[in-house]
C-alpha cells in the first residue's frame, strides 16, 4: 500500500511539472532563439524528474519520518541535486525570457517558468533541502524582477512559488510531527502490552506457587487441625520440613529444582537450618546456566554437614551464589559456631561454558 501511494505521487508530480513545461512549449508568437527555450524546457524536466525519482528509499529516511516516506516523503535529496537545482533557478527563466524576446516576455510561454521553478523547489523542499528551496525561491524573486518588473513579477507567479513551497515545509513539518506521535504511541504500546504480559506471567507464578503452597502444606494444616495441634515427632518433622518447603519457594525459587529440593530436605531431616535466600544477581541468566548452577548448588549441599547452611545469590559479577556452613565443634557444643563451609558457584561465562568453583570448602 505504501509502495502504491508513494508511486501514485510521484506520478501525479512528474505530470504537473510536465505540464508546466508543456506550456513553454505553446508558442503564441514568434520567439528569438526557439532551440535556447526548447533546451531550457528539457534542463527543467531532466532536473525536475531527477530531484523526484533520484534515491528515492523511503527506510533511509529517519524513524520520526515514517508517515512522511510512507506518504511519499523521500531521502534527503543529495547536495550535488540541490546546486543543480539552485542552477536551474539561476538559468532557465533567464534563458526563457532571453529567448521569447523583449516583446514576448510576458506572454504565458515567456513566464511558466516562474510556476516551473516553484514546482521545483516544493519538490526540493519535500526532499528535506530547505535552505536550498528558500534560497531558489529568493533568486526567482530577484531574477524576475530584474528582468520583468517587481509588479509583474508578483503577480504572474512568485507569490505563487512562495506559497507553493511554504505549504510543502508547514505539511512536511506537520507529517513528521504526526510521525513522531505515532512513534510515540507505538512505544507506548509496546511497554504498556510489556508490562501486561509481565503482570500475566507474575499472576501465573502465583498461581502457581499457592498451588504449590496447598499442595506441601495442605496436609500438614489437615492433620494438624484433625487432632487440635496435638502432633507426634514424625508429624512435626513434616510439618518443619513443610514450612521450610514453603521459605524455599518464596525466598529462592530460581535456586531450587528437584535435586536442590532432595539436599534440602535431607540437610533439614538431620537437623540443620537451612536459609535460603535471592538477593539478585541472577537475572538475564538462561535456563542452561540457572541448570547449571542448581547443579553445582546440589552437589555443595551433598557434601555438606553443617548445623546451619546459608545460601545466598550474590549480585557480583563473578559470583553467582555463596553457601556458608556454620557448626560448633563437637567438643564444646556450647561455644561459638565456626565457619566450616565456603562455597562459591562462579557466573557461567558469557560464552555459555559452566560455572566453576571458585571457593573451597573448609
């Protein structure tokens, strides 16, 4: 649709200039120099139709543009057409009226140029030349006044240029103006269907995760309301092991799989506190360096025999999680606890390698 319309103009503007210079052609009397007026008629047309048709690629032009290329706007037309335009203004009215003669020089073939021109230059300013257009329609003014008078020149086309191209610069400023609001408002659109979906996609993890909550604690709430609070050791532990499920879920969930899940468990069924929590860090990891890391986390938490275990995302650049073990020594139970774990899970690379171990255990 954009590639029709934008022939459809072009066509429509190659045919007015053409009929601008046809009327150059419609000789009423005698001329002096007829093969001067035909060769200024054929400089016209030559320029003209290049300063429409020459590069013309509507994505060169800039995004706030868009309306203005798809409606037929064009690439800023290059300098060296302009100084040919510029020329043109400074040679085919003076070749015409030189050529018509004294006498015929306010006849309609002697001044279509003055309506040439100004064609001429709404078309360079369409092409985002402005300065060139003003300034071509200014040597017109000059150039038609020194040859048929200020009186005559106003009044048999140069307010008629001057209008022409100041309604070409006030409607292109107006279309890039309505380019820039669409624009505008297309980006609106995009953050405001962004933010939807991140709204959908956080409902969805809630869900989720109250699924998630029914299905762990449900039982537990069940069996505890059945016997008023009253819970053997087995049953505590569940419920222990259920709540602990439950922090993990909400505190780390990008840190946890199945795996991680089991090594929790396990830690918390021996006896240990476990804390997990996501601090950052791990944002903008794919879903093959998050495996990995959950693969390292799990192998750290196999090995480990803590009374307490620590489990924190790290926002570093080189480190993506840090697990911390802290136990008392078995000789003096009541004395302070000492770091007897240390580990560091490094950020996968940015080649997508795994991560290493960057920590040792103590």
């Amino acid at each position: 649709m954009t590639f029709s319309v934008r022939v459809v103009l072009s066509a429509l503007g190659a045919a007015f200039t053409a009929y601008l210079a046809v009327g150059g052609m419609l000789w009423t009397t005698p001329v002096e120099f007829p093969l001067m007026l035909t060769a200024s008629v054929v400089l016209f047309l030559a320029t003209t139709w290049l300063c429409i048709f020459w590069n013309v690629r509507p994505a060169d032009a800039p995004s706030d543009q868009a309306i203005t290329a798809g409606l037929g706007g064009r690439a800023v037309l290059p300098a060296w057409a302009g100084v040919l335009a510029l020329a043109n203004v400074a040679i085919v009215p003076s070749a015409t009226w030189y050529a018509a003669g004294e006498a015929a020089r306010l006849e309609s073939f002697a001044t279509w140029s003055l309506g040439g021109i100004g064609a001429l230059m709404a078309i360079v300013m369409v092409r985002r030349r402005p300065w060139v257009a003003w300034i071509g329609v200014a040597l017109l003014a000059v150039e038609a006044t020194l040859w048929i008078g200020i009186v005559n020149a106003l009044a048999l086309g140069v307010v008629g240029a001057v209008t022409w191209v100041g309604l070409a610069q006030l409607i292109t400023r107006l279309l890039d103006s309505a380019a820039r609001d669409t624009a505008d408002l297309t980006e609106l659109q995009r953050a405001s269907s962004e933010w939807l979906a991140s709204q959908e996609g956080r409902r969805r993890e809630r869900r989720e995760q109250v699924q998630r909550a029914l299905s762990v604690a449900g039982p537990v709430l069940a069996r505890t309301v059945e016997t008023g609070g009253v819970l053997d050791d087995e049953e505590r532990m569940e419920a222990r092991l259920a709540e602990g499920r439950l922090r993990d879920d909400m505190r780390g969930p990008r840190l946890l799989d199945d795996r991680v899940r089991a090594r929790l468990e396990a830690a918390r069924r021996r006896g240990a506190s476990v804390t997990v929590l996501d601090e950052g860090g791990l944002e903008g990891l794919d879903d093959d360096a998050l495996a990995a890391i959950r693969g390292e986390l799990a192998q750290a938490l196999d090995d480990a025999h803590s009374d307490r275990l620590y489990i924190r995302t790290s926002p570093h650049e080189k480190t993506a999680v840090t697990v911390v073990g802290r136990s008392r020594l078995d000789d003096d139970p009541d004395g302070e606890e000492h770091v007897d774990l240390w580990h560091e899970i490094s950020r996968p690379a940015s080649d997508g390698t795994s991560p290493v171990r960057d920590g040792a255990d103590a």
